[in-house]
C-alpha cells in the first residue's frame, strides 16, 4: 500500500488519548502513514472518530473514501432520554452542527454515509453490520504496554493481598455491584483495592460536572473505602502495580448497554501484564474466557468470592489461568495480526 495522507478527526487535539494512539495512530506509525488533524489540507482518506461533526461538509469531498471508527455501543443507548441528551447537549456546544436529534441517530446515519465502519467487538459489529456492510472488528493495540511473561506461580502468603481495577471513570461504578463479596473478604483476609485510573472525570460527555474518582468509589464501597487507593494512570504506575496485585477484576453494570457491549480490551490487558482477571459476564468477556479455556467470568457475588478466594489461595491454579491467557494473547491479539486488520479497511475503500 502507498504512503498515505489521512485526514483524521481524532478524539483528542494531542492524539494522546488511549483512543487515538492505540488505534489509528498505532497502525499509521507502523506503515509509516501522515495523519493530518488540519482539516484545511487535502488528504487521500479521512478517518472520523466519535467527536466528530457528522454534519460537516469535510466529510463530503469528492474522491475522498470515509471511515468511521466508532469504538463505543452509541447506536445502543441506555434509554431514549439519555440519548437525545447527548444529542441536544452535542449540538448545543457546537460539537455537532445542524439539526438537533438523538446521538444514536448521527452516529446510525454516519454508518450509512461512511465507505466502512470499524468497532471494537463482534457483538457491535451485528449491530452496525445492519447499516454498513464494510464493517470491521479492530481491537485496540496493547504494544504500550510491556508483556510480563509469567513463568512461575503468585505468592499465595502475602502480607496483604491487592486486587487491581485499570481503566477510565466513567466504567468504574460496577465495583458496586460485587461490593457484598468484597466486604466479605476483607473480614478474612488482609486486602487492598488499587484503582488505577484518572484522579477526576467529568459526569457529564466528558466534558461538563467534574467530580473527585475517590468520592465515587467510596461512596460504592463504603463499608470498606479505607482499603480503596486511587492511582494516578500511566504505564508505569500500572506496571508497578500490576507487580504488587495478586488478582484484577473487571466488574461492570450489564444493564447497562454502552457497557455490557464493550469488547474485551482491559481483560486482554491484565493477561498481558500477568494478573489473572476476574469478569462479569458480558458477551465478549464470556467468549474469550471460553476461548482461552479459563475461568474469568462471574455471574453472582457467590462466584466473586469463591473464585477471588481460589485465585489468592491457590498460586498454582492462578498460573494456569494466566498461563492460558497469555497463549491466548501469542495467538490472536499480536501486533501482526492488528496491522493486518487496520490494512484490510483502507485497502477495502482505496481501491
């Protein structure tokens, strides 16, 4: 494939954000691609991301194929109200120009509009497929992170025991949900919740109503918020920490459709960081367990706790299922098979 200039309307103006640089930004390095954020240029292809305005006129050059990167469930919001409020709040910050309407609806005529659509999980693209034949299923690149080969068995005596938490606000209030066997545990064993995260978020678009991370998680966890550590996120801090976890868990609301059809990134992440992950049952963390032929997913706070107490007290049995993750990791989530992926959407609009 020749070098290309892609116009790309990202996510953040620094391309700094985990949207952008694990995504179109990690495969445009690779190929040694431009990625031109001056809309003012002229480009052979443009990439849109959720930020985008949907309306605008850039994404009707003649000659100039579109793809959208639609990484989160928009076109299944949690309720009608919820939506047109986004849509309404979109549109009255300038974000989004013309008419006034639900946000699932720019984003189901943008997949219309668009050459291709690229998601993030194969239980969106049934989805998106309805409005977009030329929809692909592109996870995120982990490349930033380092790969921690486990090659022996967590102590299972330690002074005290961590459970690891990686990832945005905005997903971090389904700790409450497993909160009665966290408190349940922490009556046997010595414990540390690390959250490893931003320090503050925004309530609202993530832009509008900041709010302190450390307020959220203890009022969710207030029977035992004195064991709940915020960390600041970087790599490095969720390296070390990683280091210091004997378990990380990934607890969701799955009433929640933006949230129960998130793909399986953060799981892939504790696997490639060595932690063995515990899950709720969402689609893509239910198939890839079962893929991988480990034990992630738990149904009840029953299950929370019994397969916590397994995974801190038997260090063998911890191996085997980050041992069956990483396998997992070596065959289906490389650089190799990513860069393969982002080829096959361009070269399905370029011609």
């Amino acid at each position: 494939m020749r070098k290309m200039k892609i116009g790309y309307w990202s996510l953040s103006p620094t391309l700094k954000s985990a949207g952008d640089r694990r995504r179109l930004i990690f495969w445009a390095k690779a190929r040694g691609h431009d990625i031109v954020i001056d809309r003012t240029q002229k480009v052979d292809v443009i990439v849109a991301s959720e930020n985008s305005d949907f309306n605008s006129k850039y994404f009707a050059q003649k000659n100039v194929p579109v793809i959208f990167d639609l990484v989160d469930a928009y076109l299944s919001p949690l309720n009608d109200f919820e939506d047109f409020a986004r849509g309404f709040a979109k549109g009255v910050s300038g974000q989004i120009s013309g008419s006034i309407k639900p946000f699932s609806h720019h984003a189901r005529d943008f997949c219309q509009h668009s050459n291709a659509v690229i998601c993030s999980s194969k239980e969106q693209e049934k989805v998106i497929s309805s409005y977009n034949v030329n929809t692909h299923v592109i996870l995120d690149s982990h490349e930033e992170i380092p790969f921690v080969n486990q090659t022996k068995a967590r102590n299972s005596f330690a002074s005290i025991y961590r459970i690891l938490w990686e990832g945005q606000p905005a997903t971090i209030r389904g700790v409450k949900i497993i909160s009665p066997a966290l408190v349940e545990l922490s009556k046997k064993i010595p414990l540390g919740l690390d959250f490893v995260t931003d320090e503050n978020y925004f309530k609202f678009l993530n832009k509008f109503l900041k709010g302190s991370t450390l307020n959220l998680v203890a009022k969710d966890l207030s029977q035992i918020k004195n064991l709940v550590n915020i960390i600041p996120w970087s790599v490095e801090n969720l390296v070390k920490q990683a280091e210091l976890s004997t378990v990380a868990m990934i607890p969701i609301d799955l009433s929640v459709p933006m949230q129960r059809l998130k793909p399986e990134n953060r799981l892939l992440i504790m696997w490639r960081l060595g932690v063995p992950c515990l899950t709720s049952p969402s689609p893509a963390y239910v198939r890839v367990s079962e893929q991988a032929g480990v034990k992630a997913a738990c149904d009840t706070n029953v299950e929370w706790l019994q397969n916590l107490n397994r995974l801190m007290g038997d260090p063998d049995f911890a191996f085997s299922e980050i041992s069956a993750g990483q396998n997992y990791l070596r065959e289906n989530h490389n650089q190799k098979i990513l860069l393969k992926k982002w080829d096959s959407v361009f070269e399905s609009v370029m011609g």
